[in-house]
C-alpha cells in the first residue's frame, strides 16, 4: 500500500540556500501529517548539473506529485464514463474512444 495523498513537491533549494544546480539532492516528494513529514522520494542531480537539467529533475517531481494526487479522481471518472457508454449504440469513433479509455482504466489499475 503505497502513502495516502496528498503528496507534495519540495524544493530544498529554498530552505537549505544551495542552488538546485550544486545540489545533489535538490528535490523531494513528501506526504505532511499534523505532526510530522513521511520523506517518500528524492530526486537526485548530479552537480554541477545544468539548468536544463535542473529544470527537467523539477519538472518531473512535480509530474509525480500531480500524477498520484489526481489518480484515484480520475480513475473514478473515467469508470464512471466507461460505464455510461458501454453496451451503448455507438459509432465507430465512439467505440474506439470506449476501447482506449478501456485500455487506459486497465493501464492505470494495473500493479506494478
């Protein structure tokens, strides 16, 4: 069972003063409680790392982040549509968007 969300993104950067670009761990992704902070993942650098890099590392943290904050909500959705059309009269576009949205549901479902 993975951490309950929300999880959120940090940038040590502004608490630590080391620019993300000499840092070699200048991203992580935690879960706050009331009274404390369960650490979940770092994400490394490897200084000097370039801007690009940098930015691509950031980027990819908060993709995480909005990833698993939004992934049981949009499974929800997504079931819910499925259903709505399934065993409906469809045109050949519909049922090939049901087949993708099927096939994603699945994807999304699946253990890793």
């Amino acid at each position: 069972m993975n951490t309950p969300t929300p999880w959120r993104f940090i940038d040590r950067s502004e608490v630590s003063g080391i620019p993300s670009t000499e840092s070699s761990i200048p991203f992580a992704i935690e879960k706050a409680y009331d009274n404390c902070v369960e650490p979940i993942a770092d994400i490394c650098n490897f200084p000097p790392s370039s801007a690009n890099h940098t930015a691509r590392q950031r980027a990819n943290a908060a993709l995480i982040v909005r990833a698993v904050n939004s992934h049981q909500s949009l499974i929800a959705a997504l079931s819910e549509a499925v259903n709505l059309f399934r065993g409906g009269d469809l045109t050949n576009e519909q049922a090939h968007a049901l087949w993708k949205a099927d096939a994603a549901l699945a994807l999304a479902k699946e253990p890793t």
